[in-house]
C-alpha cells in the first residue's frame, strides 16, 4: 500500500488528475453555490405568477442526467455553436460550464426547500423584534447556515463525482482535462482494476479529509460567535 501511495504521488499524470478533478470541483461548487444559494432565497421570498412552475422545472433540473447537460454544453461551446468563439470545449473552463448547470439547480432546490419551512417563522420574530430588510435577511442567512452548508457539501459532492458530463465537454485529456473520475473509467475500460480502485479509495479519503476540514472551520466559526 505505502508503494502503490509513493506511485501514485510521484506519477504526474495522477498528479495531473488529482488537480484539475479539485480546480473544476472548487470552481464549480463557488460559483454554484453564489448562484444557488441566492436563487434559493429569492424563490421563497418572491410570490409572482408562474412561481409553482419555475419550483417545478427546478426540482426536474435537480434529477436531470448529466451526460443529458454535457451534451448541451457540448453543443453550445462547439466550433458552430453560441459560445464557439470562446473556445470553452476541451477545457477546464468548459467542464466548469458544465458543472454548474447541473449543480446550480441541487442547491438551490435544497435552500429553496429549507427555507419555505424555516424562514416563515424567522420573518414573524424579526418583524416582532423591530429588524429592518437588512437585518431581517442576515438572520435568516445566520439561521440557515447550517442547511446551507449541508448544500453547498452536497453540491462539492456532485461536482467531485462527476463522470459523463466532463468526458463529453472536457474530452478527457491526459494532463489536461482529465479528471481522477474520468481516469478510473479509462482504467476500467483497459482492464486496470486494481488502480482504478485505488483512485476511487484516494478520492473518497481526499473529499472526507476535506468535509472534515470544512466542519472543523464552521465549528469554530460558530464557537466564535457565541463567545
């Protein structure tokens, strides 16, 4: 085990891997969770006509399949597509694209869920304390934190898995645009098992090592304010 470990931290295209799957992952998961986050709220505090179907298409755009948005994204970034002239296709930049159209909609359907319970009940006691919008929406924010963080892991989470959508946008390129994901399936398709195991192990350990850091920072930020 300790040889396979000093192989793999020494084998620059595993190395490769380990940062672009981690560079798309965080990228995605930031700008989705800015974009989920506010849609989320905006949707519980909003009534307008339509809204039941806008919460509708969200909850579809929660399950849709990813190679489903690759493929669009594909589409779009491709030589005669909208975004051609950006050349997004085959790059990490395109495979963030990707990300966060499907990850955007998970957190903002969760926040959204989250809030149509919780916030309600959070407006009552600020109006009866007097709290103008502001203050108002930053306890409602503090009050969350907790089920916005869960989303926000839930999202990371996605984003690190990833398989299809990032094959078909990113073209998995060896030092490039392939992913520790995106290898472990090229070394199941050539009948490498072992280190395809491998790779999934160290990318469960490297997301659990993480969400344990993440906890640990939002524990103390918690224990902080109630000091």
């Amino acid at each position: 085990m300790i040889e396979w470990l000093r192989g793999v931290f020494t084998n620059p295209a595993v190395l490769s891997a380990i940062k672009v799957t981690f560079e798309m992952a965080f990228a995605s998961t930031l700008i989705s969770a800015l974009l989920g986050v506010a849609i989320g709220l905006w949707l519980q505090n909003h009534e307008f006509t339509g809204k039941r179907a806008v919460v509708r298409i969200n909850r579809t755009l929660m399950g849709v399949p990813p190679v489903v948005i690759g493929l669009l994204v594909y589409l779009l970034t491709m030589r005669g597509g909208p975004l051609g002239p950006l050349s997004l296709l085959f790059t990490v930049k395109g495979m963030v694209l990707a990300q966060v159209l499907i990850i955007t909609p998970i957190i903002s359907g969760m926040v959204f869920s989250y809030a149509e319970s919780a916030v309600p009940a959070i407006r009552a006691f600020a109006k009866t304390m007097g709290a103008d919008k502001k203050q108002t929406d930053r306890l409602i924010i503090s009050e969350l934190r907790n089920e916005i963080y869960f989303c926000i892991i839930t999202g990371f989470g996605r984003a690190i898995s990833e398989v299809g959508s990032v094959m078909l946008v990113g073209g998995n390129i060896k030092g490039h645009t392939r992913t520790m994901t995106t290898m472990i399936s090229l070394l199941k398709s050539q009948g490498i098992y072992s280190e395809g195991i491998g790779l999934g192990v160290l990318l469960l350990i490297m997301a659990f090592i993480l969400q344990t850091l993440g906890d640990y920072v939002r524990k103390e930020q918690i224990r902080d304010e109630n000091y």
